[in-house]
C-alpha cells in the first residue's frame, strides 16, 4: 500500500522509496525517512494535498503524488 492510503493518526512502516524520483527519494533518505523507518500520519490540508507526517526527529509535509510513491505497511 502507498503512503497516501495511511488514516490521519495511524502508523506505518517505510518499505520502500523506489517509485519516488532520484532527486525526491535521495532528499527524503537525508532527511530521515528511510526504509524501515516507523511514521505517523498528523493531519490532512482541507484538500488533502499536503499530508504532514512526522518520524523519529523531523515532521514534515509531503505532496500527495510524493506520498504515492512510498509503499509502506500500516501498523
């Protein structure tokens, strides 16, 4: 399942990042989200478009096409 899928609240296990563009996927690795990693969905915009997440030291808003390209477990 892709990360855009994951409800407001629940967490999810990274599993991958290889459908995200190299230059996407090597600037979300520096910034922590990286396979293996345990994230948690904070909130929606009103539109759903950003999703803000938050993992172990950073939170951060990812475009919804950007959560659509990270395959994670849900938790």
């Amino acid at each position: 399942m892709s990360l855009d899928e994951i409800a407001v609240g629940q967490q999810a296990l990274i599993l991958s990042l290889q459908n995200l563009s190299r230059a996407n996927r090597k600037k979300l690795m520096s910034l922590g989200i990286l396979p293996n990693t345990t994230l948690t969905i904070v909130r929606r915009a009103p539109l759903g478009d950003p999703i803000q997440i938050s993992a172990p030291g950073i939170s951060l808003a990812l475009s919804t096409n950007q959560a659509k390209s990270i395959e994670v477990q849900s938790l």
